[in-house]
C-alpha cells in the first residue's frame, strides 16, 4: 500500500467531517480565516521539519511508495497529513460544541 492511499483514507475521512459540520453549523468567517491560517503554520512546519527530519536522517521512505512529487526531500504525501489534521479537528469542535451546548441546558 502506498503512502497516498494511507494518508488519502485519512484526508477523507477528515473532510467528510468537514462537510459535515460546515453544513450543520456554519462557522463564520473567523473561523474560516482562523482554520486557514492554521493549515499555512502546518504545512510551513511540516516542510521545515520534515526536511530537517529526513536530512539527517531520522527516517525515509521507500521510492517505490512514494509519489515522487518532493518539496525539497519531503514527499508531498506528507503534507497530507497537517491538511487531515486542520480540516477534522476544528470540525469536530464545531460538532461538539452544539453536543455540548445542549448538555448544558
């Protein structure tokens, strides 16, 4: 199984959840800029320390796994996961907060 299909799974799954809470709740537009910037911070993380990371050489990946596409020594597959991680986790706050707010009540 390659890298693509494992983080595709997740990427899905995260925004499955995503459209869900968007239609459910309909976050504003500080919400949306909050998530946005958070996806940039990740992703600008990820290439920075996954090109650390690889470089001296705390892991590596397989080339028959991989896509091929590389931002410097980082398979682009890994940013797949930041982008899983900003589009299902503040989404399922969104989700829970309405599960909370009725528990208070």
């Amino acid at each position: 199984m390659t890298y693509v299909l494992v983080s595709s799974a997740f990427v899905a799954v995260a925004l499955a959840v995503l459209a869900t809470a968007v239609v459910r709740r309909r976050p504003d537009r500080r919400w949306w800029a909050a998530t946005g910037l958070t996806l940039l911070a990740l992703m600008a993380l990820t290439a920075v320390f996954d090109n650390l990371m690889i470089a001296v050489d705390l892991f590596g990946y397989v080339d028959d796994q991989i896509s091929g596409l590389k931002i410097g020594l980082a398979p682009i597959e890994d940013f797949a996961w930041p982008l899983a991680a900003v589009a299902g986790l503040p989404a399922l706050a969104l989700l829970l907060d309405r599960v909370l707010d009725r528990r208070e009540r």
